[in-house]
C-alpha cells in the first residue's frame, strides 16, 4: 500500500513532536529529555540528552492515526490498516533478523532472553555540543553559597557577621565613654573634697 513507504518517516516525526508514539502489537515508544548540565568549573553548558525508551506496554493508537490520515490524506480505515501492516511486518522482521533499524529512530532487536528491545540512533555530534557559559554573581543579589559543608545565602552571612564587625569597629567609643565616666568621676570626688575642706576653714577662721 503506499502508505507504508512513507510510514517509518511519519511514526519518526509524530514521536518526535508528542513524545510517545504506540506501535500496535508491539508496545510504545518513548522520548525522555533529560535537562542540560551545567559544568561551571569548565564554564560549559552541556547540551540536553533525548533518550529514546521502549515498554512493551501498548496505548491508544488514535492520536497516531489521526496524524497518519491528515499527513498523507488517506481515511481511517486505509491508515489503520496500513499502521497494523506496518507493525506486523516490523515484528515479523525482528523475530527473523539480528536487528532492524526504523529510520531517524533506532533499532529493534531480539535480547539473550528472548524479548524485543531497543537501541535508540544516536544523534550527530554536531547537534549536541556543549556552550560556553560564565556564572555572573551580583554583589547586590542574594545568591547561594557554601560555609563549610552547610549551603546557605550572602543574606544570611552578612546579617550573622554585621554585628560582630560592628562591636568590633566600635571598641574605641566604649573606650572613650569609660574613661569620661572616670574624669568626671574625679572631679566630683576632688571638687567635693577640696569644698568641703574651703568651708571648713572659713568656718574655723569666723570662730577665731
């Protein structure tokens, strides 16, 4: 049928664009992206990896072939049948053959125990290169940071060390302030002292 030259092709862009493609009879095929990593000490940012994964596990066909019949014009019952077709024969083949490959996808293949398995395409080189990436800190900003083995924020850090850098700026007021209280202590006590003797003479020279 002349679906089915074009159907690796079509089951390639539908897994692509959804993530999960089912193959009735056969099970679904799955993308998983895993996130980009980050090496800071390389300043590199890896770039995302696709993996592809297949599970025997069989789900609803219908938003492939509602995808099979607008993309090549065909009604559901030709596209059906072509799909069935398509997997029965992908079947058939990996059952007589050491491998076979589905275009832009990956490759079937029969295990050591007996069981169908998969080996996704891996994708060219050029498509997964790694980007140049400098970590920007702003002095203003909060940003996390490492104290020992403990992660915690410059917030945090200034706020504990804020007081202790202060008390220690500060030593000479308290300094100044002690030896004020000192001076006008003193004087109280001298001024007091010398008073008290002045009016003590001028008391004895009255009664003289």
């Amino acid at each position: 049928m002349r679906f089915i030259y074009k159907m690796q092709k079509q089951i390639a862009s539908y897994l692509f664009q959804n993530k999960t493609c089912p193959l009735p009879g056969l099970g679904t095929l799955s993308v998983i992206n895993a996130g980009a990593e980050a090496d800071f000490s390389d300043k590199l940012i890896a770039a995302p990896k696709t993996a592809i994964r297949f599970e025997k596990t069989e789900t609803d066909a219908a938003g492939l072939l509602d995808y099979l019949a607008a993309s090549t014009g065909g009604d559901k019952y030709e596209v059906t049948e072509a799909l069935d077709h398509f997997c029965d024969k992908l079947k058939t083949d990996i059952s007589n053959n050491p491998d076979v490959s589905v275009e832009s996808i990956g490759t079937f293949f029969v295990d050591g125990a007996g069981k169908i398995s998969f080996k996704q395409q891996e994708l060219p080189a050029a498509f997964t290169q790694p980007v140049f990436a400098e970590r920007v800190v702003h002095p203003d900003a909060e940003h996390q940071i490492l104290v020992g083995d403990k992660e915690t924020t410059n917030t945090v850090m200034t706020e504990l060390l804020a007081p202790r850098s202060a008390t220690k700026d500060r030593w000479w007021v308290w300094a100044l302030v002690l030896g004020a209280i000192g001076i006008i202590t003193l004087v109280i006590y001298f001024t007091a002292f010398n008073g008290n003797t002045a009016f003590g003479n001028a008391i004895n020279y009255i009664h003289s």
